[in-house]
C-alpha cells in the first residue's frame, strides 16, 4: 500500500493561491457521536450563504470511532477535508494544522461537541465583512456550565485582560473568525490557543467580539475544558504578558529586575556598613570593633539580592542575543505591514 506525502508548507502555500470563501476549522478528540449531526447542521447553514467553502476536521489522537465517522463524512461530502494526527498533541496543535492547511479567504474554527451553535456563523461573517475587524471572537454570554466552571472561567478572563490590557469576555470559545493571513502567520504552542485575541494584537490585528450562542453537549464529556488545565492556563499567560510585553527588548524587564534587586541589597550592605561606622564614631575603635554586622541575617540578604542582580542582568543579556537571533536567522522584521499605498507613474 502507498502511502501519500503529506504536503509541505510551501505546497499549502501554493494551493492557497485558489482561495475560497470559507474554511471551517473543527478539532475533533474522541466525538464519533457528535460529528454527524455538526456536519449536518454546517452545511445547512452554509448552503444558504452561497458560499465556496471546506470542512476541515482535525482528528487529535481519537481513541474512539471518530476517524471512522469522518472517513464516511468525507465520502460522502467533497468539501470536507481529514486531517489525522499520529497521537493527542492538543487543541493548540490541531487549530495551528487547520490553519496551515486551510484555503479561504476567512477561516472560521469551533468546536466538534456541538455546543458551539453554527447558526452564528453568518452573525460573525456578517461583522467580519464590514472590513473593521481581523479576528472575531465569540462570547457565550448565556454559558451552559456548572457554578465552578463559570467562576473559574469569569475570573481567568478578567485576570488575563487586565495583565494584556486586551478586553475579551470569553477567551475559551472556539467560535471565532480569523482573516486567512493572519491565521496563516499565527504561531501556537502549548496552550495558546486560549490567548489567540492576545496573539492577534500583538501583530497589530485588529479584534472584535460578538455574542454567541451557547449549547448544551449532545452526547459524551468535555475533553480540552478540563479545570485541571487551569495551572497549564496561568503558566501560558505568563508567556502571552512576556511575549506581548518584553519580548522585543528583554532587557526592560530583566534589567529592571537587576536594578531593583542590586539597589535594594546596596542599600542594606550600606545601611548595614553606615551603622558600623556610626558605633564606631559614637565610641571609638573599640565600639566600631565590636559591632557585629558579619554573622547579621541582612548582610547575607543583602550579598544574596546583589547576585540575584547579577543574575538578572545576564539572562537580559542573553535575552537580547537570543531576540536578535530569532529576528536576524529567519530574515524577520520587528514590525507588521498592514497595507501599502505604493507611488503611482505619471
């Protein structure tokens, strides 16, 4: 049996060129039951829209019939496309292959358990075509979880606005909507794809945000949702704040750290150094003699911050070395052009 290459990126870059409308992008873990009624209600609703448009499912190591189920929606449909993974790799890595292998002019990603409802497709579309925006992001405003899932996501939601001054409600629903150079030039690792408004901006993107539908699941248990993913979560959007902030120029952050740990051990050692000499000035060499400052908790305190500076000035240096490299090794520049008014000949 012959096994087909996977195309390069270079191949879907070139297929790119015969664009069309639409591609939906569906990460699927373990949903069999779920995907045929999803097909069913997308194409009902994209029929209506008179739209060239591609399914594009992202089967995510399912352990259960998934695949199998979408080998008969391919069949049985030419605009759904299979992308199968050779294991789980997650959520971030089957978006980030949908994007790489999809062709419209607008790619539109939710979720393969049904809750995201795609009548909203063309309510995003719609909001997308006015040109205002490169990114919608849905907003379940009536959310279907329990107390503790809605607490937990409110308060993720608020803590990551106010850390990247981006202002998204609802940064775990899928629903959204991308421009097809943005998607393309959006690169996700770990858990990212929870901070892809955050991603966008940060090329200069603009974001947008509408109010979604919510739905209850069909059949089967949340998978990527999990509340066990939340310290995984806080650990991504220390990256995301880095990133968005620092990366650039890592030395603002490291040699501001550096500046305020060496002043403040200066500043112990010198008022640990100033009371020495004080005594000594108050009763002469014996007094100076017998202050004590050596065998003092603060002396060590002090010695230990002016290393953590030092520390902290290197790894700003290495910071530096390591952004020009990423910059420099790859012929990429530190800005995003959004368009171009080229001079006209006379």
């Amino acid at each position: 049996m012959s096994v087909r290459p996977l195309p390069s990126t270079n191949r879907v870059q070139e297929s790119a060129i015969h664009e069309l409308d639409l591609s939906l992008v569906i990460p699927v873990f373990n949903e069999a039951n779920n995907l045929a009624p999803l097909h069913a209600e997308i194409t009902g609703v994209l029929e209506e829209l008179n739209l060239d448009y591609e399914i594009i499912f992202v089967d995510d190591g399912s352990s259960d019939e998934s695949f199998a189920a979408l080998t008969l929606l391919h069949a049985s449909d030419r605009r759904v496309k299979v992308i199968q993974f050779r294991r789980n790799f997650g959520q971030t890595a089957a978006f980030s292959a949908g994007f790489e292998f999809a062709r419209g002019k607008w790619i539109v990603t939710l979720d393969a358990d049904g809750q995201n409802d795609p009548a909203d497709i063309p309510k995003l579309l719609e909001v997308m075509s006015n040109g205002e925006y490169d990114m919608i992001n849905g907003w379940r405003v009536n959310r279907k979880e329990t107390g503790l899932r809605k607490l937990l996501s409110v308060t993720a939601n608020r803590l990551i606005s106010r850390s990247t001054g981006i202002v998204i409600h609802d940064r775990g629903c899928s629903l959204k909507v991308f421009d097809q150079e943005l998607a393309k030039n959006m690169r996700l690792y770990g858990q990212l794809h929870r901070f892809m408004p955050e991603i966008a901006s940060a090329v200069g993107a603009r974001v947008g945000e509408v109010p979604v539908n919510d739905r209850a699941r069909r059949f089967g248990m949340s998978k990527y949702g999990a509340i066990t993913r939340t310290p995984r979560v806080l650990l991504d959007m220390i990256t995301v704040v880095y990133l968005l902030t620092y990366f650039s120029s890592p030395m603002r952050l490291f040699g501001s750290m550096a500046f305020f740990s060496g002043s403040l051990g200066l500043l112990t050692a010198g008022g640990l150094a100033g009371a020495k000499i004080y005594q000594g000035l108050l009763g002469g060499w014996e007094a100076f003699h017998a202050y004590q400052i050596g065998n003092r908790p603060l002396l060590l305190l002090a010695i230990l911050l002016i290393l953590v500076a030092m520390q902290f000035l290197m790894m700003g240096l290495l910071g530096e070395m390591v952004m020009r490299t990423y910059y420099e090794a790859q012929n990429k520049t530190p800005y995003a052009v959004r368009s171009i008014l080229d001079s006209r000949p006379e």
